[in-house]
C-alpha cells in the first residue's frame, strides 16, 4: 500500500531530472544469473527464530464451509511487504531492507528462500513483485530510494533459472516500471536521448524474456515533452499494453492513457482530458480513475470494455487508491487506510466489502489486497498499545473453490 502523499512527493521529485544520465537499452541475449546465495535456493527454513530477518511462520488456518482462512506472522520490523500469489496457491514475499524472496504453500508446510538479492545489503521489495507464467519478476536493488543501481531480474519458478533483463549500475539510474504476460514484458524507463541537446529519452519497451527480443513502443525526447509514468501502473496482456504519460507543465501538467495493440501495432488514445491515471487491463476490460476533482483524491473509477464497447463510471465505496482487474469480472481497489476491501462484480453491477480485521483502525491496518479467480491475500500491520512504534506484520489469505463463493461468504 503507497500513501498517497508520498505518491505525490515521488512523482515530483521524478520531474527533477537534469542529473540524470539514463541508461542504453539492453540488447544482449538472456544471461543466466548465479544466485547470490545459490546454497539457500529450495532449503527450507525451520519455522522457529533462527536469525533476524528471518520470517517466522506461525501459520494458521480455518476451514468455514468451501471458504479457508489463514495467516502468517512475519518476523522483522518492516511495514512494506511486496507479495504475489501464484496458481499453485504459493505466496511469494520480500521485505523492505531484506535480501531474499521467500515462498510459503498456502496449504502449510515450511517457508523457504527463492532467491536472494546480487547487492550486499539489497533489497528485493522496491518494485511489486509479479508473477507472470512460470516466471516472477523482480527489481533487485541497492537502496530503498527513487534512483538507486538496480538489477531487473527474472526467475523461472519451474527450473530456478534466472534472466537479467535489464541493469545499471549508477547511483542516478531510475527503475523501470513494468508489467508482463507470459514470456513478454513491457517496461519503461528513460534511457539515453538520440537527440543532440536532449537530457533522456523516455521509452516504452515490449521485451522477451527467454529470447531477448525487444521492440520500442514509442520513444521521446522529455524536454517539453510527455514521459512514460515510471512509476505509474502498466497494465499488460497477451494482445494489448495499457500505460499513462505525465505531461509537462508548460502544456497544463496531467495525464494521458494509451491503449497498444501489440497483434496490429496500433495505438488508441483512452483519455484526453488529462485526469485518467493508473490504468489496469484483464481480459475484455480496462479501468483506470478519474481524478476530475481534484479535491476529491479518490476519484471515480472508469472500466471500458474492449470487445462490447460497454462504459461504466464507479465510485468506489471506501477510500481507494489504483483499481486492478481480476478474472475478466472483478474490480477491486488497492486501499488508502482503514480495514475494508471493495470489490465490484463487473458482469452483476454488485459491490461486496469484506472487513479483513477483526481489530479497531487504531489497532492496526489491512491494506495491499492481491486477488486471483481462488484467493484473496493482504497484509495487516498490529501496533503495539504501550509502544506504537514496535509492531507485528501479518499476511492473511482466504481461498476457496471461486472468488465468488470467497466474497459471498466473507461479505458483510
């Protein structure tokens, strides 16, 4: 979860870029990473304090009706956990200032190192972590902060093989941000200008991950100019990208949405009036909000389908941050605060609202919900009542049999 003044902050210091000495697309062929720690991957980690850092798992689950619920405590005093939950229902996890990726069967059984970070100390959870067929992306980098050396790496789950993507190396270097869909990747980022005079070019990129092959999507000179949202969302599937652009302030700042059609290499603009943000794409349907008001920082969300031409404007019922698709039918909202998930039924019009916490907003947070077709996973942060700032991170799961029985059920 990402507040949303910091989101702000962030996305202004981005537009401070005279310093900035971007980086050169990459155009070797896939290369085999050796684990930073390759005695580590598949060992698995007794579920007990061994050292600091160490995730503790003290799993626990209850099975209501189709529906289980369970949890696991995280050892450490980080409050950011990136996750990512796969088809075969493992949850995948880093931690701010923690060099690993672990893996955890939502089922039980042992916690165990993925992989480990190439810097020493590095951190894995800069970037969401995806998941996109048999691979989970990730950006591996040195520090916690907007421009910091970085690896962008990619980790076959099936044979532990590992292809660097992209890197570089400078203290200055921007992580891209990025989106995938099966063996494809698309990414931006801003890279070395082919214009005399220009301080980056920013470029969108569709890349293989097994054979390398890369192809622009656009490419411009920022310099009284648009730029890719690095640190926006890119939507991602096998036929289309959808990505906003930051427009400048000589020409009244906001944003613009682009829909790419990666079979027909067209290019179809699906907002013009500067307030879309944070488009996502699923299946037939694409959403992004609409930021109108701009007292109003939740905003409206917008989904249109691509098949029917269907248009739709919803208010999200709690306070909401970036909308996501899931299963070609269900809308949900990444939370801003507070211990409700909102998820709306795009074929039936019907809004569920799932309370994650049996606690008190003063007690604790529940945010960064990750939704697939059989499970829904989030973290919640409990504050110490006598020292606030000691507290315990959780993750918690609910799955079942079809998102909809897991909703019908745990609804209020």
């Amino acid at each position: 979860m990402q507040n949303p003044c910091c989101r702000l902050l962030l996305l202004g210091f981005l537009l401070t870029l005279t310093a900035c000495q971007p980086a050169l697309l990459p155009t070797s062929t896939p290369t085999q990473i050796p684990l930073a720690h390759p005695a580590q991957q598949g060992v698995q980690l007794a579920l007990t304090p061994t050292a600091p850092q160490t995730p503790v798992g003290t799993p626990a689950q209850v099975i209501t009706s189709m529906v289980i619920t369970g949890q696991l405590e995280l050892e450490g005093p980080n409050n950011y956990v990136s996750w990512v939950i796969t088809d075969d229902m493992y949850i995948y996890w880093s931690q701010v200032d923690d060099s690993d990726i672990y893996r955890y069967p939502l089922a039980g059984g042992a916690i165990e190192i993925v992989t480990s970070s190439r810097y020493d100390p590095g951190t894995l959870s800069v970037s969401p972590l995806v998941i996109s067929g048999d691979w989970l992306l990730f950006m591996d980098t040195q520090r916690q902060l907007v421009y910091t050396p970085y690896f962008f790496r990619a980790h076959n789950l099936q044979n532990g093989v590992e292809v660097e993507l992209m890197a570089d190396q400078r203290n200055d270097a921007l992580p891209p941000g990025y989106a995938a869909s099966g063996d494809w990747v698309v990414w931006t980022t801003l890279v070395a200008s082919q214009e005399a005079g220009c301080r980056a070019d920013s470029v969108l990129v569709i890349q293989n991950i097994v054979s390398a092959e890369n192809r622009e999507l656009d490419r411009v000179c920022i310099d009284d100019n648009y730029m890719w949202n690095v640190t926006g969302v890119i939507g991602m599937t096998k036929q289309y990208v959808v990505a906003d652009q930051r427009l400048p302030d000589a020409t009244g700042a906001g944003r613009r949405i682009y829909l790419f059609d990666l079979d027909t290499g067209s290019r179809t603009l699906l907002t013009n009036d500067r307030y879309g943000r944070m488009p996502a794409i699923n299946g037939d349907w694409v959403a992004w909000l609409d930021m109108r008001d701009a007292s109003d920082m939740e905003g409206n969300t917008i989904v249109f389908n691509l098949k029917t031409g269907e248009h739709k404007e919803i208010t999200p019922p709690i306070f909401s941050d970036e909308p996501f698709i899931v299963g070609n039918r269900w809308l949900y909202w990444d939370g801003l605060g507070g211990n409700l998930l909102a998820v709306y039924d795009l074929i039936t019009e019907k809004t569920y609202t799932v309370k994650t916490t049996s606690r008190s907003d003063e007690e604790s947070v529940t945010g960064k919900w990750y939704l697939t077709e059989h499970t829904i996973v989030w973290s919640e942060i409990v504050f110490d009542p006598v020292s606030p700032e000691k507290r315990d991170v959780y993750l918690h799961w609910l799955t079942g049999p079809d998102l909809e029985t897991i909703l019908s059920q745990a609804s209020s």
